[in-house]
C-alpha cells in the first residue's frame, strides 16, 4: 500500500496497438527517353511488445490471461504487472519496425480509450524513450548509422537482455527519469526522452515526439531493423481512494511519417 489506509486494486491494461501506425507514399519515378512511369513508395510501420514476452499481445497488463496472446491456441503473457497501487512505476517495450519502401520517421504517439469509466487517464503519467546499448555484443562502443535510429533484431535482443533485469527489479523513480536510473544501477544502456505528460494529453489526439526517430528503410523483407520504445507508466502517487478497485484499458498507437519532402 502506497498511500492511505485502503488497499488499492487498480486493474490498467495499457494495450499496444499492433497494427500501430499508418503508410503515406510518394511518387518516385523512373524514365526513359520515350515514356516515363510512375509507381508509389510506402511508409508500413510494425511493432510488437518485447522483453521475451509472447507476442503479439498488450504491453501492460495486470494478469497472464490479461496478457494472452490472441493465437489459437493463446499464450499467456510472461509479464503481468499485478494491481497497482499509488506511486508504482512500470516499464514496458515496444519494438517498432520499418517494413516499407521509402526511409520514415516516426514522430507522433497517442491513445485511445478503449474503457475509462473512472477517468484513470488523469492519474497515470507516462513518459516515452528510445533505448540504445552503449556497448556492442562484443563489448565495442556502439555508434548508430548516420540517419538511422534502428538497430537489426539481433542487437535489439542483446539490449533487451541488458535492460529486462532492470525494469522487473521494482526501482521506484519518476516517469521523466529513466536515464538517470540507469545511470545509477549501471545498466549499459542509454535512454532519450521523447515524451512526457498524462495518459489523457495522449488519450486527447497525437503528440509529438521530440526529437523523432529516423528509420531507415531495408529494402529487404528478410531483414528486420527496428527502434527499440520504453515505456514508463506511474499511477500517480497523489491518487484519492476514489479510484479504489477501478478498471481502465488503453491503446498506444505510433506514427510515421515519409521522410522526404517532409524532414531535412
């Protein structure tokens, strides 16, 4: 019990949407000396929950069944956070990937209310981060692409791997201070603020993401590159008892946009 006499039952089911995103296009062209054609590049963005959790299925949920996968048959979600109390902080992974044509840049997130009758929105903070390693497998520095905020499948695990043990270990510490909490517990990875506010600014349209992410697109189908997201959800530690026993379900969308003629 965080604050008060009551024993607070909180049931937030924070859902990634996994079709999150949208496809925009362009024209490119090719030409000859007699014709020209035309054809269209695309935007198709992925994600799915990480952290060696099954997958597809919500990101934040409060029990196993909360977080099955919806496969026949279902899996059971590997992380469910239990109910939440005031002041309890939870990280989650999204891992959003480039599978079009054209270089995006992912730079708006928002969420929809699938069930609030409470208004929880109002008291859950949420903070929005792009995770990096500091250090490669093989233990030299690590140094994005120029352009290009994507790390392939394997590096992505590898900073999982390094990360997971830290947000299920129950540090407690503000939504706006993921990267110095790493710093303390000497986790080698890095975390860049993108966003920060209520669950209800998100709930009432796009937000911007600050700086956004580029991705470049990889031109193969076989090869996946994707940014890794952390995000850090805290039920307000100010709560009243008012919202003892109460049920909320959300979903995070991300969106991209075309990188040319858009973003220098």
């Amino acid at each position: 019990m965080k604050k008060g006499m009551f024993l607070i039952a909180v049931a937030v089911a924070l859902v990634a949407v996994l079709a999150g995103g949208a496809t925009f296009a362009i024209f490119t062209g090719s030409a000859s000396n007699n014709n020209k054609t035309f054809a269209t590049g695309t935007v198709d963005i992925d994600s799915y929950r990480d952290g060696f959790d099954t997958i597809p299925g919500p990101m934040f949920y409060t029990t196993v069944e909360e977080g099955q996968t919806p496969t026949n048959p279902p899996y059971p979600g590997l992380k469910p956070t239990g109910i939440w109390a005031p002041g309890d902080t939870h990280i989650r992974f999204l891992v959003v990937y480039n599978k079009g044509s054209l270089d995006a840049v992912l730079d708006q997130v928002k969420a929809e209310v699938i069930s609030d009758p409470n208004n929880m929105a109002s008291q859950m903070n949420v903070a929005i981060y792009k995770i990096l390693p500091i250090y490669l497998p093989d233990g030299t520095p690590f140094a994005p692409l120029p352009g290009d905020d994507c790390m392939d499948q394997e590096l992505i695990n590898h900073t999982s791997n390094l990360i997971n043990p830290f947000i299920l270990s129950g540090y407690s510490f503000g939504v706006a201070d993921l990267a110095q909490a790493l710093l303390e517990h000497a986790v080698q990875c890095c975390a860049d603020l993108l966003w920060c506010g209520k669950l209800s600014d998100l709930t009432a349209g796009y937000r911007d993401l600050n700086p956004v992410i580029n991705m470049k697109s990889v031109g193969n189908p076989f090869i996946k590159r994707g940014c890794l997201l952390a995000f850090v959800v805290q039920f307000d530690k100010n709560a009243n008892n008012g919202y003892q026993g109460a049920r909320a379900k959300f979903g995070f969308t991300v969106k991209a946009s075309q990188k040319a003629n858009v973003y220098p």
